[in-house]
C-alpha cells in the first residue's frame, strides 16, 4: 500500500512493511515458500488470498500492480464503500478498468500484474525454454524501456525530484496537512 512506501532524503524509494510479513525466500517449490493467512490491506489482497488458497510471491505482484495502479489512476484498481463482501467479490472477478490517458505500455504493465491467474501473472509465471519468466519478465517490459536496473539497484540514477533536507528536522517537503 503507498503507505509502506517511503522517500528517502536521497529521494530514492524504500519500501517497507510494518504489518505481517512472511519471508519468500525460496522458489515457491516448497511448502515454506506459501501461505495461507488472510492479511494485509484488502484493496491490495491477491485473489488467491481471499480466496483463502495456498499463495505465495505472486500475491504480492498482484499488490504491485494495484500500486501502479493508484499511482496511475489516483485510486487503487478495486474498492468498495458497502464493505469487504463486495471488495473481495470485486478483486474475484470485476474486470480492471484501465486508468485513463495511461499508455498502451502502461496498460500492458497492469493487465500483466491484475492478472488473476497466478500461475500467468507478470513477475510470478514461471520461465521456460523459450520465455523469460518471474521478475526477468517483469524487468522487460516495455513500460520499463531504457531503465538500468543496475544502476537503480545502486543508487545510480539520480532521482526525478530533490527532496534534500538541511537537518533532521527539516519539513519543507511535506504538505502542511
């Protein structure tokens, strides 16, 4: 959720959880790599989790693709003010709508990461002998055209803003709210 993503003074992101988390360490070919508990934050919740099935990093692509989603569109991709029956009916089987003016890359990016099919879902399907999968596929989209990840990963590129501070104390980039 955007809450857990976090600016850095050097402007570059940190993402972080301070709910529950379950460490995915392996590659999903053993029971400690998978999870059956109902948690998080229910506009981000894969289908698989409400659903209450066994699930495990491919849920939290799915959670990517609603950030993306709200920091495309402003909104996250599913929600509901008439409670979390209607939610996660919503997130089981309402079709995404595509945020408007977002590019065909864009889109592309979405419908890759909301897709309900874990075993199909961008950054989770599995590579073969002639497709790239897991997050190599996620790295090669389009959307991601000309980006380092080399460099990201290091620091390299300089980020699209300066939030720079003077001190600690130093609250010039947040909103007076």
């Amino acid at each position: 959720k955007p809450e857990n993503i976090l600016l850095g003074t050097d402007g570059h992101l940190c993402l972080t959880d301070f709910g529950l988390a379950k460490d995915f360490t392996g590659n999903g070919d053993n029971e400690d790599d998978w999870a059956r508990t109902l948690c998080g934050t229910m506009e981000y919740m894969a289908p698989e989790m409400v659903a209450r099935k066994w699930y495990g990093k491919g849920a939290d692509y799915w959670s990517l693709g609603c950030i993306a989603y709200e920091m495309m569109s402003g909104l996250p991709p599913f929600s509901s003010k008439k409670g979390s029956k209607d939610l996660f009916r919503k997130i089981m089987s309402e079709r995404v709508k595509m945020p408007d003016g977002a590019s065909a890359c864009a889109c592309k990016l979405l419908k890759g990461l909301l897709n309900r099919d874990v075993n199909k879902r961008l950054g989770s399907s599995k590579g073969t002998f002639l497709e790239v999968g897991g997050v190599g596929a996620l790295k090669q989209q389009t959307f991601f055209a000309g980006l380092d990840w080399g460099k990201l990963e290091l620091k390299e590129i300089d980020p699209p803003e300066d939030f720079s501070v003077d001190h600690d104390e130093d609250l010039r980039h947040f909103h007076d709210e």
